[in-house]
C-alpha cells in the first residue's frame, strides 16, 4: 500500500480528502513559513566551533531561558556522540539546504504526521453531519 508523503495516510484515502482538506495544508505551510527563523529540530548549527545538530528542545532554566539539547555530527570510536545542552544564544545556525528546508517545512511536516488527518476528519464528520 502506498502512502501520502507528509500525512502517512494510505493515498487512495489522501486523494479523496485532498479538496477538504487544502485549506488546513495552506494554512499550516503559512504556519511554517512564519517560523522559518526560529530553531527546529534537526537543524544543524555550530556551537564552540563543533558541527552539531538540534536533538531535543523540551527544557527551560531556571530564568525561563530555553534550553536546546544538541549532538555532535561526529561520532566516536565506541559509538557515542558528545551532547550538550545549551541556550539557543550560543548557538549558530548556518545558512545549508538543509536548514533552508528545514526552516520552511518543519511545522508543515510535523503537522501532517501529526493532525492533518485527525483535522481532515473532523471536517468530514462536519459535513456529513451538516447534510
């Protein structure tokens, strides 16, 4: 079976959805526009002149400052990663395809993993209901 890239939903379930559900598509891709400057996940970024990448950013300090867990990109010989956690000013976040993806879609795609097909659903329920 094959499914929809971003949604994970079977395409044959995708397709008839697809009308209904452009709108929370639009909106949610204007979502991650409008956060494209802020840091994600799996973003890659420097900190003390390592290469590292974002791995977490659940926790705040005691002063309310954010604090992002990241990992070095190099892994050493026993198979380990030197992690850190860190306020996001000291961070730096270079310009890379990568991260000028990222940036842009990673609401986008977290919403559609995540809510889109419960959202789709629901207008669904709506809809019928309403007729």
């Amino acid at each position: 079976m094959k499914y929809e890239k971003f949604s994970y939903m079977p395409i044959n379930t995708y397709y008839k959805t697809w009308f209904i559900g452009l709108p929370l598509r639009i909106k949610n891709l204007v979502i991650s526009y409008k956060q494209r400057k802020q840091y994600h996940l799996m973003d890659n970024v420097i900190y003390q002149g390592k290469i590292c990448f974002i791995n977490n950013g659940t926790r705040h300090s005691s002063e309310g400052v954010y604090i992002w867990d990241i990992c070095e990109k190099n892994i050493k010989d026993d198979g380990t990663r030197n992690s850190y956690a860190v306020p996001e000013s000291e961070l730096y976040r270079p310009l890379t395809w990568f991260n000028f993806w990222n940036a842009r879609l990673f609401h986008y795609k977290w919403y559609m993993g995540s809510w889109y097909s419960i959202d789709v659903n629901k207008k669904l329920q709506a809809t019928i209901q309403s007729n």
